[in-house]
C-alpha cells in the first residue's frame, strides 16, 4: 500500500465531511467533487473495504449497502464506482437515521441492552451478596 492511497473510510469521511460543509449540495454534486479529487491517485485496497466507524450510525445493511460497487470499482480501477458506492452507503445512512433516530436509542427492537439488562439484574440478586450489591449501587450513585 503506498503511502498516499486512500481507504475506503477516508473517502466516506472526506464525503461527510463535504456534507455537513455543504448541506445544500446534491449527492451528485459531492459525487462530481470526490471523483475530481481522488481520481488522480491510486485506487483504494480492496483489503480496507470497510467504513467501521459507521456501525454506530445505522445498521450494517445500510452503511454497507454501497460496498459491492466500491469493491467492483476498486477491481475495474474505475473511480466513479468508487463513488457512487460511497455515495449510496453515504445516502442510506443519512436516510436511516434521518427516519429512525441514531442507533440504539429508537424503540426496543433496536435497543442493544433489551434482555441483558432484565438477565444482569436476575442474575445479580440470585448469587450477589447483598454487600456487594449495597456497594455497586452506591458506587454508581457516586
């Protein structure tokens, strides 16, 4: 990997980036920009196909939906594949939040807690000490 060769997370950053710099631009637009940016460099490894930070965003399905046409791009050395990848991973997050909310806050079905917390507390005042249970509820109020 050479030293300027871009992931596949820089690029989706760098197409946040533009988004909240711009919010009244198209994708095409941002698309256009990336494109004119990027495209004089190497193509991006198909080993860091991958946006990770976006899990906490939206679930996989959607940051990932783009992934195919950045993987096929990245093959065909064809920039705007690249892009428009990035850019559909970039819309379908955006949409997704936009109607749900951020992740895990929304409603039951998406909260990552939902059965741990009733499970933990079971399990806690069945083999807990009483002591020990006394003193973790007063570190947390702390």
């Amino acid at each position: 990997m050479t030293e300027n060769q871009p992931t596949v997370s820089d690029i989706f950053r760098r197409a946040q980036g533009m988004r909240k710099e711009n919010p009244d631009w198209t994708y095409k637009r941002i698309s256009d920009q990336l494109v004119k940016e990027f495209s004089a460099g190497p193509t991006p490894s198909l080993k860091t196909l991958t946006i990770p930070e976006q899990d906490d965003r939206a679930p996989e399905e959607d940051w990932s939906a783009g992934l195919p046409l950045v993987g096929r791009g990245i093959q065909t050395e064809n920039w705007n594949e690249i892009v428009q990848g990035i850019m559909l991973s970039l819309e379908q997050t955006e949409n997704y939040e936009r109607a749900r909310g951020p992740e895990g806050d929304r409603d039951d079905w998406h909260n990552r807690n939902k059965g741990i917390d009733e499970a933990m507390n079971k399990g806690v005042g069945k083999w807990m000490p009483q002591e020990l249970v006394d003193l973790m509820e007063k570190r947390m109020k702390k």
